[in-house]
C-alpha cells in the first residue's frame, strides 16, 4: 500500500515538470525570454549588397545620352556595381515619377540631366530624402545646392567659340536666328555664350529671331521653316545642341538657301559627316566629349561612395569642329 502511495506520488511529480516544458508563451516578456540565438535567427541578415546608381538623362533616342550614359555605364559595371537607366523621352513629369522608382528600387546615387533645371526641384528633394548621393552631369539644375557633384562642359565657351567663327565668317555682320531651349541650363549658357561673343563685333548682328524649340527636332525644323520663310536673309542660325543644328540644315536645305551658316553644340557623328559636304551649310559644332563626361563623372561617383576625396565641380573643355579640322575627329563616332 504504502509502496504505492509513493508511486502515484512520483507520477504526479513527473506530470507536473512535462506541463511546465510544455507553457505556452503568455504574459510578460519575462514569462516568455528569448535566447539570443533565436533573435538573431528573427532578425533578417543585412546584405552585402554592391552600390546600385541610376541614370536618367533627357531623352534617350538622342545620340549624345546614349553615348554619355555607355561611358557611366562602361566604368560602373566594370567596378562590379549596378546602374539603372530610365528614359523620361524630354518630360519633366516622367522624369520626376521614374526618379521616385529608383528610390523604391534602391539606389544609392543617381547621374541626373533635368528635362527642366527648374521642374526638377521636387524630385531632388525626395533624392536628399532618401540619402541618394547626386552627380548632376551635363546640364546644371537650378537649386544647386541640392547638388553633390557636378560634371560638364564649358557651355559658355562653347556658345563663345561660335560667336567668334560667326564673326570671322561674316564680317560684315547680318541678321542672326536662335534655336534654343529656356528648361535646360546648358543651352542657356551656350545661348549666352554666343550673344557675347557677336556683341563684341564691329559690324552688327541684329538677332531677328529665337524660338524655345524644347530641344526636339520637329520643334526646331518647325521653328526653323517659319524663321526662313520671314527672314531669308537670315546670315547664320544658332543651335543649342547639333540635333537641332540638323533640323535647322533641313530647313536651309528645303528653302533652297546656299548662304546661311549654321552652328551647333556637341560634335556628334551626324554634324562631323554635314562638315565633310562641301556644299554643307554647317559651319562648325563646338564639340565636347559625353565619352569623357561619362567617366568622369562615373569615377567620381564611386570616390564619393567609398569617402574618398573628389572635386565637387569639373568643366571639361570644348573646342571648334569644322570643315578645316574634322578628319581629326573622325565622323565614325564621338570623340
């Protein structure tokens, strides 16, 4: 009897340590402790993920981006990092909607040119928000203090050297149209750059016309077509970049004009071939370098994320492209 009165006591006691193995997580975090080692089973691993940049140029059917965002690109990939290209095809609000995408795609610095110096502010403010360095490259953005880095031409130059061959070209002075594009900065330096350089002439140049062209093409033979058809003694016709610079050759060419001279900014393949016609209305294009730009710009980028020193501000050189000079440069490919 007595033997099992013990038993049924060494049963019971066995019963109550299963239940107690057994509680359920209930009450105070006290009642429920975790080890340590299955917080961090908990906890998701952060990965050793590479930097990923963005790229959002203004429109990526013009030759010049294309070539600009392979030189970024080339330097990237070659670093073993990522870049994501987006094309806002010269809108201001897709550019802005398609910034906001990289951000939730996750980079950590972006290569900008703004459709609109000024439409952009919104979209430099969420960058800043979201801690994404930026490099501004080509064409500056109005509130520069947004601005990590920035990488161009000389634009002012560029616009002065065409000036300056205008005035050589036409001593005499003449009537002078304006193809441009007020939203992006670049050409506004170009524009500027240019009305300098013919003020300082001795014969005046009576600007007749400009035309914010948007920087497209149809806009800018559009533009063109009209200033022909009211001026057609116009002397020389200024172009913000070369893409517009063919546009206004179009319209020389249709209007059956042999006289007019023609500037453009850039130095790309199409305007290289137009300077070797010898009967081409192109006088010259004040060429830069987007392969250059591009590296520059790339490398800079990578500095900035591994904190190691970098300029905060570059201008790479232009120079004239003519008829005289072109076999150097070659019309296969940007220089």
């Amino acid at each position: 009897m007595r033997k099992r009165k013990m038993l049924r006591a060494l049963m019971m006691l066995v019963c109550i340590f299963v239940l107690s193995a057994c509680k359920k997580n209930v009450g105070t975090p006290e009642d429920n402790a975790v080890s340590d080692e299955s917080k961090e089973e908990e906890t998701p691993k952060k990965e050793d993920d590479t930097y990923v940049f963005g790229f959002s140029g203004i429109d990526m059917e013009n030759p010049y981006f294309i070539t600009l965002e392979s030189a970024i690109r080339e330097v990237i990939e070659k670093e073993g990092f990522e870049l994501i290209t987006k094309d806002p095809a010269s809108s201001p609000e897709d550019q802005e909607a398609q910034i906001k995408e990289m951000i939730e795609e996750g980079i950590d610095g972006i290569f900008l040119c703004p459709v609109d110096w000024e439409a952009i502010t919104p979209a430099l403010d969420a960058l800043k928000e979201a801690d994404v360095k930026i490099v501004n490259v080509d064409t500056q953005v109005k509130e520069m203090e947004y601005v990590d880095a920035y990488i161009g031409s000389n634009n002012v130059e560029a616009g002065y050297i065409c000036g300056e061959d205008l005035i050589e070209r036409c001593p005499e002075g003449g009537k002078v149209a304006i193809l441009e594009c007020p939203t992006q900065n670049s050409i506004n330096d170009r524009i500027t750059g240019f009305e300098e350089a013919i003020a300082k002439a001795q014969k005046g140049f009576e600007v007749v016309e400009r035309v914010d062209t948007n920087g497209e093409f149809e806009k800018a033979l559009g533009a063109a077509k009209e200033i022909l058809e009211k001026h057609p003694d116009v002397s020389g016709i200024m172009c913000g970049n070369d893409q517009l610079a063919v546009a206004a050759k179009t319209a020389v060419n249709l209007a059956g004009l042999k006289t007019v001279v023609i500037y453009g900014v850039d130095g790309s393949p199409d305007i290289k071939k137009e300077l070797k016609k010898a009967d081409g209305q192109i006088a010259g294009t004040a060429a830069q370098s987007p392969i250059n730009i591009g590296k520059t710009a790339a490398k800079t980028a990578i500095d900035m994320m591994n904190g190691e020193d970098y300029e905060t501000e570059i201008f790479e050189e232009v120079f004239m492209i003519n008829k005289d000079n072109v076999e150097m440069y070659g019309v296969d490919g940007w220089q």
